[in-house]
C-alpha cells in the first residue's frame, strides 16, 4: 500500500505497556506521528485539545473505558469527525455494535500482529480520503456522453 502517512496523527489508547510500546514503534517506523494515554481520563482530556486524524482505542481502559470516550466523543460532535479503531480481548457482539453505534468504525481482536494494525489504520484513512466530498473536488466529472447515430 502505497499511502502517505507523513503528519498523520494517530492517538492510541491501550493500558498495557507491551502492547503501546510495540504499537508505537509500528506507527512510528511507518511515519505517523504518535500520541498515547494510558487510561480513559487522560484519553478524554487529549481529545479535548487535539484532532487527531485516527485514534486507536483499547476498549478496556482503567478510569473510563472505552465505551465512555465514544459517549463523550458522541456528545462533543454527534458522530467522531475521525475514524475509531477500536481493540479489545474480549469484545462480544454486543459490545461491537454498541461501539459501532457511537461511532467506532472498525474492530481488531486481541492478539493482533503489528502488520494487522498498520493495514486497518491505513484503510480507514485511505477511506477518510476517498469520501465522495473529497473525491468530488479532486477529480474533474467525466466529459458528457453522447449518443452516436448508426
């Protein structure tokens, strides 16, 4: 995949340290510029003062999960102005619908490969870029068809 990632930033919010340390240095060695919160609260006061073009969330986070920073999310702007992956180990049915519902857009199961991460977070920017709105003023409309008499 051939995607700029220069300047893109990424928030990732996961509690345990393995896990962020090997996400960071993915992101980092891909060219994403990285910020990170080890619980909920922290997580809600960054979003506060950022706009981050993806954030990466772990479900479980200590203080407020990750249910609560989409329901905070959900209040501030109606639906998140950014793509929201969202990770967890144990993450039923239900628990994805309602995270869909409050406008997480994609789901990764726990364990995940460094690779798996890198390839959601590029298709969900690579789908923020190709919306019908941005697509409509990047490229010209086709030439008008004309009918040709046999």
């Amino acid at each position: 995949m051939n995607f700029d990632t220069r300047g893109q930033r990424v928030l990732i919010f996961e509690n345990d340290r393995a896990v962020l340390e090997m996400l960071q240095i993915r992101f980092d060695v891909a060219g994403y510029h990285i910020m990170c919160a080890r619980n909920g609260m922290a997580a809600i006061e960054m979003l506060g003062v950022m706009r981050p073009d993806v954030v990466i969330m772990e479900m479980a986070l200590p203080e407020a999960d990750g249910f609560r920073i989409l329901e905070v999310l959900r209040q501030r702007y109606g639906m998140p102005p950014f793509p929201i992956l969202i990770m967890g180990r144990a993450l039923g049915v239900e628990d994805i619908r309602r995270a869909v519902a409050l406008g997480a857009r994609d789901c990764l199961a726990k364990p995940f490969s460094g690779a798996d991460v890198l390839t959601r977070v590029s298709r969900l920017l690579q789908k923020r870029t190709d919306s019908p709105a941005v697509m409509a003023s990047a490229v010209p409309a086709p030439p008008p068809m004309q009918s040709v008499a046999i």
